[in-house]
C-alpha cells in the first residue's frame, strides 16, 4: 500500500535503531520495539485529547466511533545494520481529495476538542 500525504498536513517521520547485535539476536528488541511503537503513538495521541484511541494490533492506532485508521507504524529491518522505524499520523488531510480513504481513516483534529 502507499501512504499519501499532503505537505504540512500529516506528522511523518522514520526513526533509526541499531541493534546491539545483529540479525537474530535482536530480534526480541524489534519486537518490543514494533509493539511499543502504537502504544507511544495512541499515548501522544491522549495527550492531546484523543480519548477513543486504541492500537489495533500489531502497527495501527485508531479512534473515534466507529473507530478509522489514524495513524500506521512500520519497522523495516535490513537483518544486519539498522532498523528504521517509520509513524504517520493523519493529521490535517483535506479528505476529499482522498475518497476511498474516508471510509476507513480519521484526522487527528477531527479527534481532539476544538479550543
């Protein structure tokens, strides 16, 4: 799948892990890691004022009622070097260019009170 996102509109970023060793014996790190990842997504997410936020297992976060896709989390491991860990948070989205998605994914400003 591809993930398309307008500039200034989404939170995306990758974060860079090094294992202390490589190939199999980091293996239970990267799966900490990969269940931690949605866990501290959905928990920023409460910090803002999402309350229906919820990880759907293994790498997504959703909210709302019924509840969309609001954020995806990806681990790439190459097996030797580096793992990359990559968030994107629906943020802003103008929808309607997007109309196949707004069955399935929120925004995070639809999820937060309005100030």
């Amino acid at each position: 799948r591809s993930w398309d996102a307008e500039a200034c509109c989404s939170l995306l970023f990758s974060l860079v892990w090094a294992p202390a060793a490589a190939g199999p014996p980091a293996f239970p790190e990267l799966v900490r890691l990969n269940l931690a990842a949605p866990l501290a997504v959905a928990g920023a997410c409460s910090l803002v004022g999402v309350s229906s936020g919820l990880v759907k297992w293994p790498n997504d976060v959703w909210a709302g009622v019924p509840p969309k896709k609001l954020s995806g989390v990806l681990l790439d491991y190459d097996g030797r070097e580096a793992a990359v860990l990559g968030v994107g948070v629906n943020v802003l989205q103008d929808m309607s260019l997007h109309p196949a998605a707004t069955s399935v994914a929120t925004l995070l400003a639809a999820q937060t009170p309005s100030p």
